[in-house]
C-alpha cells in the first residue's frame, strides 16, 4: 500500500492506493480540513483492455522527457 499526502493552505489531501493484481487498484481518498474529513472516494479501478496489447499513451512533461502511461478506469464511479 502506498500513501501520497500533500498539504496546501488549511487542506491536507491523502491517496491511499493499493495493488490487488496486475492491473486491478483499491483507492481512498479524502481531504482534511479543520481536523474533519470531506470530500472522501474510495473504490476499485482497472487498467483499460488495451493495455494486455501493450498500446500505451504518452505524457511528455516540460523537461521534453517522455512517459508511457496508462488509463485505469473507475468501475466505483457513476456514470
């Protein structure tokens, strides 16, 4: 498991993301403000079918360096 935590101005962002297998994800998300909890998601996310074909987009980021990436899609969310 693996927790990114930042903190802006009176808001403290937290994303736990957990690894189930290969291309399956557990998320939790929420923010902190004023010592109470809002804006809390949690759910399952799965990489998109394309990826088991290697097909992969790219991010090139201010550096001019180039990052494959995948999307992983939210089956917790509604449509």
């Amino acid at each position: 498991m693996i927790v990114y935590e930042r903190t802006e101005k009176e808001t403290e962002q937290v994303l736990t993301v957990k690894r189930v297998n290969f291309s399956t994800l557990e998320y939790n998300y929420y923010e902190i403000v004023n010592g109470g909890k809002i804006n809390e998601r949690q759910g399952v996310a799965e990489l998109q079918p394309i990826f088991y074909f290697g097909a992969e987009g790219t991010f090139e980021a201010e550096d001019e360096n180039i990052y494959g990436m995948n999307k992983y899609i939210d089956n917790s969310e509604k449509e």
